[in-house]
C-alpha cells in the first residue's frame, strides 16, 4: 500500500475484516509527533492498524463497517489530540472496505474527502466520503454551465444576495434536515428569526428553502460556486 509520499508503514498484527481508512492532516507542523502521540492516546482496538504516508499525514485502518461511527471516533479523537498537543487537525473518512487490496482505494478516497473539503469551504474537521457525492457531482458540470446556473438565480452580483448570514442560515437549516425548530436551536435564534430569513431568502430568489425541491436547488447553486 503506497501513498503520495511513499511507502506507508504499518504495524499489522490482526487484519480487520471491514474497516475505514481515516486519513489525518495537521494543518501546520510534523507528523511524528503527532503518530505518537495517537499511539499513546488514540483508544485503538486491536485490529485497528496506524500508519504514516511519508507526506506529513497520518492513517488510521479502523476496524468496523459504519463510516459514522468512524467520524465519532475522529471526532473524539482530534479533539484529545488537539487538547493535549495543540495541534489543529483534520480528518477524512473513506467508505468501507473489506479487504487489504481495499486500503489504497479508502486511502485516496479519505484524501479526496480532505481535499472535497477544503474545496468548499467545510468547516467541520472530520470530512465523510460518502457524505459529499452532491459536491462530486458538482465538480462535474461544465464551469460555464454552473455560471449561468447561478445567475439565473442570483444575479449578476450574487454575493449581494449570498450573504454570510444567508449561507449560515441555509446550511444550518440543511444540517438540520430542513427542521426548522433544531437550525433555530443550533443558530441560537428564535424560530421567528429564522422564519424572517427565510422568507427574505425566498423573496430574492424565488426559492424556499422548507420545500424539499427549492431545498436540493439551493444547496446545488451553493455547491456550484466558482473555486
């Protein structure tokens, strides 16, 4: 199993029969450190494997068959990390795999999930693979179409419209499944607040983000943003 940066080295002692390929990238500084510090704190089962690729990141072969229970793992994880070392830390997550000859796939797939982050500006540390096949898809439309996509619906100048309290509102609203109630909760607005800005979004652009179909439409133009 390579990498970009070369050979990864892994202590094998029991191979799981499903896992995930978490991938974790300090956002400044070496990895060393970092691998030993998670073989001093990371709770690891047994057949959890830890390896370094040769580029500044470290890898965690985690046994187990739910990429969401792999990023409540991460999560814990960077957040010890973080607390005991200060090292800001991100994760990708790849979907699971059930056999050895697998791990170069979850590998790439765990850095495309980093790199799909960072792309789009995702704030969240831990970034899942099978999470982001609406930006994948994106990625995949001409330019020139996703531009004209947008300007049907934001205009000639879209950050007039595309305000930093109009994003955090649709994507919390987004996070939240489209409950209204549980984005007001997380905003730490009131539900009446929330309801103002989404009829203000709706009238600026002819999309109302509590219909499922305005909802998908929306999170598409968002995605489609020029890089």
């Amino acid at each position: 199993m390579y990498g970009e940066g070369g050979g990864i080295m892994a202590e094998i002692s029991g191979l799981p029969r499903s896992s995930c390929v978490v991938v974790l990238r300090p956002e400044e500084g070496p990895a060393a450190p970092l691998l030993e510090s998670i073989r001093e704190l990371a709770p690891m089962e047994e057949s959890d494997l830890l390896a370094e690729d040769g580029a500044g990141r470290v890898l965690i072969i985690k046994a187990g068959d739910d990429p969401e229970e792999t990023a409540e793992f991460a999560m814990a994880l960077i957040d010890t990390l973080e607390g005991e070392t200060g090292v800001r830390l991100r994760a990708g997550i790849s979907n699971v795999h059930y056999a050895p000859e697998e791990w170069p796939a979850g590998y790439r797939e765990a850095l495309e999930a980093l790199e799909t982050g960072d792309r789009f500006r995702r704030k969240a540390p831990v970034q899942v693979y099978a999470h982001q096949m609406l930006e994948r898809m994106v990625t995949r439309i001409p330019g020139d179409v996703r531009k004209n996509l947008r300007k049907q619906v934001f205009g000639e100048r879209p950050e007039e419209i595309l305000t930093e309290e109009t994003l955090e509102t649709a994507e919390s609203l987004f996070d939240a499944d489209l409950n209204l109630s549980v984005a007001a909760r997380q905003m730490f607005v009131h539900r009446n607040t929330l309801t103002y800005r989404l009829d203000r979004i709706r009238r600026e652009t002819g999309l109302d983000l509590r219909v499922f179909r305005d909802a998908v439409i929306f999170r598409l133009l968002m995605l489609s943003e020029e890089e």
